[in-house]
C-alpha cells in the first residue's frame, strides 16, 4: 500500500519514470542509518504524523527532491504514522476529484 501511495505521489509531483529519482537511489544517497519515506507534497503530511508519533525525522534535499526521512529502529512508530498520513493523503487526494 504505501509503496502504492509513493508511486502515486512521484506521478503527481513529476517524477514519476525519472531514473534520478527511484527510490533505489535516494536510498543510496541516505545515511545507512536513515529510511526514505515519501518526496515533496507528502512531507507535510508526515511530518505532521511523525511528530505525533515522537518519530525522529529529518527532511533532506536528496537528488534535487525533498524527502521525509526517518531514523532506523523505530519501526512501530514509523509504521502507526505512515498509515495515517496515507490516509489523510487519500482523503486529501479524493477531495480534489481527481
């Protein structure tokens, strides 16, 4: 699902088949003790839950996006945010009729 959500956020935001910006390469770019999460036009979105959940977060400018990134070892926390913000990101995206 959230890999759903990722696709669907590249695609909005133009980045979608742009080989600089698959997530296996700013994965590349990350620290190793970071995670990716989701590129601009999400990051409100889950900086929001982030904070909510008490997740340590960072936003990085990586190949020229903006992403949401988080610190390993917290996975609950991580997850119970994700959830909601693709939510919240759905109800957002369905309110725009598109």
């Amino acid at each position: 699902m959230r890999i759903l959500i990722l696709a669907a956020v590249l695609i909005l935001f133009g980045c979608s088949g742009d080989e600089s910006a698959s997530i296996e390469n700013i994965r590349k770019e990350l620290p190793k003790d970071y995670s990716a999460s989701y590129s601009l036009g999400m990051h409100e979105i889950m900086v929001s839950k982030f904070k909510s959940h008490n997740v340590k977060f960072e936003i990085k400018e990586i190949l020229n996006k903006t992403w949401v990134v988080w610190e390993k070892g917290q996975d609950e926390r991580v997850e119970q945010a994700q959830k909601e913000a693709d939510k919240e990101f759905l109800i957002l995206y369905s309110n725009r009729g598109e």
